[in-house]
C-alpha cells in the first residue's frame, strides 16, 4: 500500500489557551522592537522566514521590516511594498463578502445551496453556513489528483467542471456535526456571490472591499501581475540553495486562495474591518463567533490571554501569510512570506507574546543525533510509493541515505530515533514500525506529504 496526500493551502491555528489574563500594555517600545526583531531573524536563521512583518498597536504602525530576497536569484530584496500571494487568508474576503450580501437582506447563511445550485447532491441540506465554517462534509478538492494537476498548469476550466472534483464524492460526516477544513466550500461561496450579485468574484471583492477601503495593490491572478514588487515564490530558500515553484492557478484557487496583496493593504483591511467600515459592529460579531472547533466564517477563533484572537492564514507553495488581530485593543500582526513556511503561525504568536510581556521560545536549528546501528539497520530497505517510484533506505558505515529511485543517494540526519531530515532542505523523514505491521515511512516537503510501506 502507498499513498500520496497534500496538504491543504492554509496556516492551522491551534487554540491558545490562558493560564492568568494579562492586560496589554506596550512599554518599552525600541526593547519590543528589538524583541520582534531577533524573534524574525531567529526563524530566518532556520530558513522559514523570509518576508514582511507589520505590528500595529493603537492607531501606528509599531513595527513594519522586511527581510530576505523578493528575487533571490537577481538580488532584488524584499521591500515594505512588496507584493505577496497570501492564500487561504483569501477565504476571510469571501466570507466577508457572503456577510455583507446577509446584511443587505439578498441572501441568509441559513439559505440551502440548493437555493444558488439547484442540482448539487444533498444541497437541501448544506447551508451557506455550513461552507462558511467548514462543516459541510464536503469531500475536499485537493484531494482530487487531476485537480492538483491542474493547480500546476495554465489551463482554464469551466465552474462545473472545477465542482466536478469534489460535486459527486460522498460526505466525510453528515453537515452541521464536525468541522473539516475543505477548500471546496469556499469555491461554491464564490459561486454563490456570483449568482447573488451578477457579478465575477473578483469584481464583487473589489466592490465591497478593495474599492470602499482604497486597497489599490490587492488582486487575483498572479502570474499575470506585471509589477516590480511583485515577489518570486520559492518552495525552499537558503544562503545556498534557491528552490523556485509554480504559481498555482488562480482560476482554480479562486475564492480559497488567490488574492494577493502587501502589507499595507492588508493594514487597510484591518482598518475596514476595526472601525466597520464594511459591516455593522453587530455583524462582525456574529462573523466572528465560532461555531465548531473555533471557526467562524472565515476566521479561525482564539482565546489568549483572556482575550479574543482573530486570525487566519494561508500556505500555497511559495507563499505564505499570517493575519492575527484584537480589534478591541487594536493590535494587528501582519506576516507575509514569498516562501512556503509552515512555522509563520508559531512565528506570529511568538510575536504577540513579546509584545504582551509574555515568555517565548526562540527556534533553534536542528541537532543531528547518532541512534543506535540496530535501529538505523532496520530502517534500511526498499518503500514503494507507486509502481515506478520507489524509495530506497540504504545503510552504510552506521549511517543512513535516501535514494528516490536512481537520484544520487543523499545522507540523512537523525533528530530523534524516529524522524530523520538531510542537510539544507525542507524535508522531513519519520518512520512508524509497529509490531506485526509492515514499516512505514512519511516523507514531508513543503506542503506535500508522501507516505509507503516497506517491501
């Protein structure tokens, strides 16, 4: 048995929980700027940093920098109007957009699907509010290989033919009793705007919100952007290796990921959002109530320090991004990032625990560790992944190498017994061996997740 699973495109944000409520209070602003600093070039130094960061705290810009290459390969640096893919934050637009068109009165979240798409199978029972917070049970798309296919190419599709991947399969659970997060939910929302408002998605985001709060650099297809801040998107980047990776299609990320945007706009947005500029403080409210797992409609829901979080994030590969904000203290932490980099979240609330006095954690590199040879030995063999792709483990004077069919073998280095990484690269090995059970081995790059059994 062999599998192949990819990682959905967006920053999970695990609940934070407090132990004493904390008051903010920012004192000491240049040692809080010094402190978000180091916090930054701690993760640069491991390679997971390499982007923009703004701090606002009550009505100013607290901290705005940029570090890294926006053209590692041209030498062109990131800049504070760089202009980054910001991925599954996109679906907070959608969301955003579905509860003004509710306000208006020209749709209800209690509405069926079937309401906007008559034929959609169960769609009587599916309600926008289910696509709003993820408990639709909706099949997600990602999970469709020709559609993953078709993220990496130019091609264009009709809107039933991108629902055809995900319209027919079965539902993961009955909708309103879990939550999953499933990026087909918020492409049928983007269909649902356009049959509400006659217009393209892209015209209805521009409408309610980029126009009203003057977001002039936000926009939606990337590879087509001609600017010179625009950022080149790399799966990995280090002082010595560049890794660049393709532009997802926009027109299949659509409502789930395709905006891009920079700092400053996304500060504007934090504006909109703060002083209600797009929908009633009542209304904001309720769209930042969460209802299963903390999810709201299109906001994931924290409690730190005793106070309410609101955030959300995306990874794509090439470009990730964090946006976290206490409307009522008016704090917003804004991360934008052109490489793909699953510690931006851990980033951001190591930030925000500088900021509110809080102790934190500095990222440290990885330490090799020397397991004993029987362990090492016994990882040794060959994994098929597919009928022509097979990983070979190979053992050699007490060490371990990798080897992806006839790709020169690479030397692999020991974090713990169990989970391996190799030198200047993203990837990650862990092997699971349990008694009576075949060996297996997951092998996570990016935002791609490989796993096979031992033969």
């Amino acid at each position: 048995m062999s599998g192949f699973i990819i990682l959905i495109c967006c920053t999970f944000f695990s609940p934070l929980k407090a132990q004493n409520r904390a008051d903010i209070n920012v004192q000491q602003p240049e040692k809080k700027k010094l402190a978000i600093d180091s916090i930054i070039q701690a993760y640069a130094a491991i390679n997971k940093f390499n982007g923009m960061a703004l701090v606002h705290y009550q009505h100013k810009t607290f901290f705005e920098k940029s570090y890294g290459w926006q053209d590692a390969e041209k030498k062109i640096p990131n800049q504070n109007n760089s202009i980054y893919q910001i991925a599954s934050l996109t679906k907070s637009f959608t969301a955003l957009v579905i509860v003004k068109l509710s306000e208006e009165g020209k749709l209800s979240v209690k509405d069926p699907l079937s309401k906007f798409i008559p034929d959609y199978p169960r769609g009587n029972e599916i309600t926008i509010e289910h696509l709003l917070t993820h408990s639709s049970g909706i099949y997600e798309v990602l999970r469709n290989k020709e559609y993953f296919r078709l993220l990496h190419t130019g091609e264009t599709i009709t809107k039933s033919k991108e629902i055809s991947f995900f319209k027919n399969e079965p539902l993961d659970f009955e909708p309103g009793t879990q939550f999953s997060y499933t990026n087909s939910g918020y492409i049928l929302l983007g269909m649902i705007i356009e049959k509400v408002t006659g217009l393209s998605y892209e015209e209805a985001v521009r409408k309610f919100i980029l126009n009203p709060l003057k977001m002039s650099h936000t926009g939606f297809d990337y590879p087509a952007l001609k600017s010179p801040y625009k950022t080149v998107p790399y799966s990995y980047l280090s002082k010595t290796k560049q890794e660049k990776t393709e532009i997802w299609n926009p027109e299949l990320t659509g409502p789930a990921g395709q905006i891009y945007s920079t700092a400053e706009d996304l500060y504007k947005y934090y504006e909109g959002l703060r002083d209600y500029k797009i929908v009633s403080k009542e209304t904001f409210k309720k769209a930042t109530t969460p209802y299963l797992s903390g999810y709201a409609f299109g906001w994931f829901i924290d409690d730190l320090y005793g106070k309410k979080l609101i955030n959300h994030g995306g990874n794509i590969e090439g470009s990730t991004s964090y946006f976290a904000m206490f409307p009522d203290d008016d704090i917003c932490i804004i991360l934008l990032n052109n490489i793909t980099s699953k510690k931006l979240e851990k980033a951001g609330n190591t930030i925000l625990g500088a900021l509110l006095d809080q102790p934190y954690d500095l990222p440290k590199p990885k330490k090799e560790i020397n397991p004993d040879t029987s362990i090492l030995k016994k990882y040794a063999g060959n994994y098929e992944l597919s009928e022509d792709s097979v990983i070979h483990i190979l053992y050699e004077n007490g060490q371990l190498f990798i080897q992806n069919n006839n790709d020169p073998k690479v030397r692999m280095l020991a974090e713990n017994e169990n989970t391996f990484f190799l030198q200047d690269d993203d990837s990650e090995i862990t092997f699971i061996f349990k008694e009576g059970e075949k060996g297996v081995i997951t092998i996570k790059k990016g935002l791609s997740s490989k796993t096979a059994e031992k033969q």
